[in-house]
C-alpha cells in the first residue's frame, strides 16, 4: 500500500530537518526521507558561527535537529529518492525501497563535495583534512596550511586561509591561476601564500592527524612539505537527476528558488545548499529550510480552501492570541 503524506521532505540536513520541524509544529502529516542523518553536518567536527550554540559540532546540532522534528510528531525513513512524478493525488514519490504520495515537497538533498582521490583521504577527514575552507580556516590560525583546487574555489579558499594562516600552499594543475582577476592579483601579492602549479598532491601522511603532504609535479618530481591542514576545494556534487523535469535548474547544477523556497512547480519547495541561495552556510540552510517548510504547509492549506499562515506558532494568553 502506498503511504500518503500532506508533505514529504527531501534530505535531513539542516534545511530539510528545519523544513520538518515548521511543518509538523502545524500538526500536518510530515517524512523526512534521506540517505543519512546531518548531510555535510558530518564533516564539522566544531561548529563555532552556529548563533546560539557554544563547543557544538555538526553531528550534534544534527541530531538536536532531528530530535526536534520527531518530537512535533514528524516521521523518518532512511532510503534513496529516485524518481519524483506526478500523479492525480499530488505527488509521487518513488525510492529504492517504496513509494510514496504527498501534496507537497520539499527538496533539501544539500550536495556532496568532490573528494580529492588519494588513496587514504577518508582517514584523514575531519583529522588535518577539510573540504570547506569557509567553514574550518579559523581553527588553523597561526599554523600551516595547504589547499588544492579549481577555479575560483581555490582562489577563495586561499584567500580565506592567508588570513588566518601563517603559511598557506596554493597547489593547482595547470600553469597558471584561472578565475577572477582581482583575486589572483590579490593572492599573488600574500607574503604567506606560496603557489605551486603543474602539481597535485600524491599522497597524505600522519598518525592520528594529517602531519604532511607529498606532492608531484608534472616533470614527475616529488617534494613532502609538512602541514597542519589540508583543504580540498574540488566543487561539489549535486544530485537532482530525480527531479531535473519538474524546476528549473540554474548552469551551477542548483534549483532556481525564489522567496519562501519556492519553485517553478507550485507544490515543489527546496532550501539549502542544492539552491541558488548565495550564502552556504549551516544556519542559512536552516532559515530557507524553515521558510520552505512554512510555505509547502501553507500550499496544501490552500488546497483546503484555507488562508494558510505568516506566523509559526500562535499562543493564548487570556483573552488575547498572539503569534510568533
């Protein structure tokens, strides 16, 4: 039998889970499907620029976040969205294990970054190795970096770290920088930032923490320079193949939003890292994930011939109403 949903949730990030929690605070049949629980959550092993949270980590607001969502009375499945479509009830949801029906979506599947491809790189995750230098460059204040890339990730990421770090290694393909003209102009003029082109990095070392970095040019010359940190800054991946027919996808691979999360499909929703918000950070992701999950409820309360709602929650106090 196939289950029914007002709405249904793709991805437990921050922005997914957010999204639930606006929408069963409402009392409205909501599922969180995703592969895992906190997205790119995982990879922060601090979290510092969390507002309102002190000595927190990813994992942890995830869980808090999850908490959350399934005290309001929301439901979780751990499965792979492969297809959405439409049907005569809504919105058909099929995934690897089961099929589902809702009113209304959300899309929150975040993006995957794009591993370097050294051989022991997992080991080294989130122990000297990190794949958001926006996120993790303040914890290396001081000491040595190196970061590796394309384009202008790696320009910004070595700009962020040149700011923080004492000695920064800018490792790069090709022979010369590609991107923006200013930055590069910029990056050439740090005293602290060395660049090493026609490179790529062969191999990591270390014990418990990454402790070094192997590095081959193209004449097939190695050098091992010791670092404290290593950030990959290769792109992501966002996989929208199970709904590119239904929004608009912009030429960076992320879902055209508009205010409130909405789409070019009007029971279609998304927040978070897989859209066109500029800032990705952890707590835009909540926000948008909130505002999307506000107005994926207020899309099927229409559908009832309801006004919907501008506020969270309502509290009465007497005789008075007053909403929050």
């Amino acid at each position: 039998m196939v289950q029914e949903y007002e709405v249904i949730i793709i991805g437990a990030g921050p922005a997914g889970l957010s999204a639930g929690i606006f929408v069963a605070r409402q009392k409205a049949s909501c599922l969180v499907i995703s592969k895992d629980l906190g997205g790119q959550l995982n990879l922060i092993p601090k979290l510092e620029n969390y507002p309102g949270t002190l000595m927190s980590s990813g994992p942890l607001l995830a869980k808090t976040l999850e908490s959350q969502y399934l005290t309001f009375g929301g439901e979780m499945t751990y499965d792979t969205v492969e297809r959405i479509d439409e049907n005569e009830s809504g919105l058909r949801v099929k995934t690897s294990r089961s099929e589902y029906i809702a009113k209304a979506i959300v899309l929150a599947p975040g993006k995957v970054p794009n591993n370097l491809g050294v051989q022991n790189e997992s080991a080294f995750a989130n122990k000297g190795v990190h794949y958001c230098t926006k996120c993790d460059a303040p914890f290396y204040q001081g000491r040595v970096t190196a970061t590796v890339g394309v384009g202008g990730y790696l320009l910004e990421s070595g700009i962020l770290l040149s700011r923080m770090a004492s000695k920064v290694y800018l490792i790069y393909k090709g022979g010369a920088l590609g991107g923006d003209k200013d930055m590069i102009a910029s990056i050439e003029k740090k005293e602290n930032v060395e660049l090493i082109p026609q490179s790529s990095i062969k191999s990591l070392s270390g014990s418990n923490n990454l402790q070094s970095i192997t590095i081959l040019d193209n004449s097939g010359k190695e050098k091992t320079i010791q670092v404290d940190g290593l950030f990959i800054e290769m792109g992501s991946k966002i996989n929208l193949d199970f709904v590119k027919h239904l929004v608009k996808i912009n030429t960076k691979g992320e879902i055209e939003v508009s205010e409130g999360g909405k789409t070019i499909h009007p029971a279609l929703f998304a927040a978070g890292d897989a859209t066109s918000i500029p800032y990705k950070q952890i707590v835009a992701a909540c926000g948008d994930g909130g505002a999307a999950g506000l107005s994926a409820f207020n899309y099927i309360e229409k559908l009832k011939g309801r006004p919907g709602i501008r506020a969270d929650w309502k509290k009465t106090i007497g005789d008075s109403v007053f909403h929050y």
